[in-house]
C-alpha cells in the first residue's frame, strides 16, 4: 500500500511539474517564440506586403528570439489589439507583449503581469486639422475626442479636462484604421494618443500636411514589454535582453562589431556582456553568448531607435528624453555584473 501511495504522490508532481513548465522550457519545445505585436503601427510593428514585420517593437522580439533560440527569425509575430492583449498574455496565446503598452500600477498589480523595463519614453499627446485653428490642448474644451478603446488615454484626458474645468465628446473606435478613417472624415476634432503613434497616424491620413502635432503632454507613458507574473527565470530574460541593447548602446558596442569586440575588447563591462567574462546567462538558463547574438541580430539600442523611429526612419523622431542618461535623456540599465 505504502508504494501504491507514494507512486501515486509521484505522479501527481511530475504531471504538476509539466503543468508549470517554465516559458523559456515551453519557447525552446515549440522552437519559436510568440510575440504580441501591434497590429499595424508605423514604426513600432508593421507587416510588408511579403509578409516581414519591422519595427522598434518587432526588434525587441527578434532579440529575445535570439537570445534563448539563437536564431532572431525564430519569432511568430501575434497582432492583438488594446482590448485583448492582456487577456492574450495571461492565456499564454503569446510568451511576451511587446505592443506600445504603457507599464502602470494597475496593470501590474491588477491583471497578473510584470512590465519588464522602460523601451520607450512616452507621452500622450493631441493631434487636429490646421484648419481647427488651435496650438494648445488648452483650446480644446468642447472638441469631439477619438480615442482607441483598451487604451489609458480616455482616462488620462477626464483628469486632463477636469482639472482645467474643459469638457470633450468621446468618440471611440476599436481599430487604427477606423480611427484614421474617423479623424479623416472629421468624426472627431482630434485624436488623442501617445505622441510616437500620433506621428505614425499623422502619415497614414490622406493628407498628412493638413495636421499637426500639437506640443502639450498631458501624462506620462512608459512603454514596455511584459510577460507573466510567476516565471521569475522568463523575466529575467525579457528585462535584461532589453538591458543588454541599451548597455551596448552605452558601451559603443554595435551589431557589425560584437563579434570581434568579444575577442578583442580590454574593457571588463563589454567582454561581459559580450560573455568573453563571466556566465551571467547561466542564471537564466541560457549561454554566456546570449547578450552578443541579441546586440548582433538587431544592434543596440541607439540603432533599433534609429532605423526603426528616429531620423533614418519615415516617422523622424528626435531621441529626447529617449537618449541615454550620459547624453541628457532617462534612458538607463543596470550593468552586467
């Protein structure tokens, strides 16, 4: 009776060890990992018509991909909109959400999820037609407001409005392309966003030169990635695979160049993060070369920036308070250590 019972209990936690298999485990038996990615935003996440994905989000999966699976095309880009991306991750449909997702208490304490760094400092901003005849978010009071249904952003304008006694009729909409359709067909007297997608959406209208991005903030946006609360190992991989790029950025340490800095480089911090010293992948589950195949898949951080938002890509995006904290912006990372 007694190894009846104990091979019973043997079961039971070797079927519940396969019930709590770790991300990282799940990631390397299916041999891809999936990213939830915008749907269709400029700059951020955007699909070809052949298919390809790019953007500043789309690269921060392709490094992940190619720090645990050693291969940045290993990456199955999942479109999922405001209102399903948390409901996405937290069924385990895709292993990371890297949509333009702002990283918020509620979101964090609330909804099971863990926000695994600032990629992007962000802004909520307004948008309308020059025709309107306004140059500040103070001269709104009254407008028709489009806003994207899942968002903080209705939030963010009540307490904006209240505060300075203005009033707004809400419009919204469930997709990019209805509101740009909305906006377009002056549904809405503006459109409210981050201030990176309001410079993305400004391209898509049919004539872009007809608006403006008008200067207020009115919050803040910290943009990130997130994963599911539980997994300590899987998120260590997503905040430091972010880390790694801006830490390469910080040590001049480029995706054309890795490779020999690795054998080449005299400095402590480059040779471990490049993984010439030290194991510091061992902790995660993976090779000490897990930083270098990230940085030389998509570069760093200054590089994804570039290409993907900044004076090199159509949407021309100045760094600001996007550069790094030796160059006079919040972007900072803890060293590898």
């Amino acid at each position: 009776m007694l190894k009846r019972i104990l091979a019973i209990i043997a079961a039971v936690t070797a079927l519940a060890a396969v019930g709590h298999a770790s991300t990282l485990d799940d990631v390397k038996a299916r041999g891809t990992l999936k990213c939830g990615v915008n749907p269709g935003l400029q700059g951020f996440a955007l699909k070809a018509a052949d298919g390809q994905w790019s953007g500043f989000d789309v690269d921060y999966c392709k490094a992940v991909a190619a720090a645990t699976l050693g291969d940045a095309a290993k990456v199955e880009f999942v479109p999922v909109n405001a209102t399903e991306r948390f409901d996405k991750l937290k069924s385990g449909a895709i292993d990371i959400l890297a949509r333009n997702t702002t990283w918020t208490m509620g979101r964090e304490t609330e909804t099971g999820l863990r926000f695994a760094g600032v990629s992007y400092h962000d802004g909520q901003g307004f948008i309308v037609k020059k025709l309107l005849g306004v140059n500040s978010a103070l001269n709104l009071s009254g407008a028709a407001i489009c806003f994207l249904s899942g968002t903080t952003t209705q939030a963010n304008v009540e307490d904006f409005f209240r505060e300075k006694d203005m009033t707004f009729t809400p419009v919204m909409v469930d997709k990019i392309d209805d509101l740009v359709k909305a906006f377009d067909e002056g549904r809405c007297d503006t459109y409210t966003a981050d201030m990176s997608q309001l410079y993305a959406v400004r391209l898509r209208l049919l004539t872009p030169d007809d608006s403006i991005v008008l200067p207020d903030v009115i919050s803040k946006e910290p943009l990130g990635p997130a994963v599911r609360q539980g997994d300590e190992q899987w998120f260590n991989i997503a905040r430091w695979t972010l880390f790694a790029l801006i830490n390469a950025e910080e040590l001049e340490v480029t995706a054309a160049g890795a490779v020999e800095l690795k054998g080449t480089s005299k400095k402590p911090n480059v040779r471990r993060l490049l993984g010439a010293e030290g194991s510091f992948g061992a902790g995660m589950g993976l090779d000490s070369d897990w930083a270098l195949r990230a940085i030389t898949a998509v570069g760093n951080y200054g590089e994804v920036f570039e290409r993907n938002l900044g004076k090199a890509s159509p949407l021309a995006i100045e760094r600001g308070i996007n550069a790094l904290w030796n160059a006079g912006g919040l972007l900072y990372a803890p060293p590898v250590r």
